[in-house]
C-alpha cells in the first residue's frame, strides 16, 4: 500500500483505477460494470451495475 500521501496521491491522480482496486477488496453479489459514471455533472454514478452486501463485507464474512 505504501505511505498514506502515496494511497491519497493515487487516489486523485486515477481516480476510476484506484476505485476499481479498492473494489476488489469486497465481495460483489453481482459485479459493476463501470467504477463511475460522470456523465451528467454535479451527480455520480459509482460501480454501476454491481449489487453487494454491506452486512456481509463489513462483518458476515470476518466470523
């Protein structure tokens, strides 16, 4: 990972990789299509197209 300037650097400089990395670290119940939709500014769209579950990658999968 690096020093937290580097994470924080990476995470502005590639936006969408770095998303997409960080992505891979939780289970997706079905995967996204597209780590971010900016198509109609002010609103994102963040891992269109994916469905997962908070429950399940924030404590279910850890016991």
């Amino acid at each position: 990972m690096g020093t937290y300037r580097e994470f924080h650097r990476r995470s502005l400089e590639d936006r969408e990789g770095f998303w997409a990395e960080q992505a891979e670290l939780i289970h997706w119940r079905r995967p996204y299509q597209q780590v971010l939709d900016y198509s109609r500014p002010p609103f994102a769209r963040w891992f269109v197209g994916g469905q997962t579950n908070l429950c399940h990658n924030a404590l279910d999968r850890h016991l």
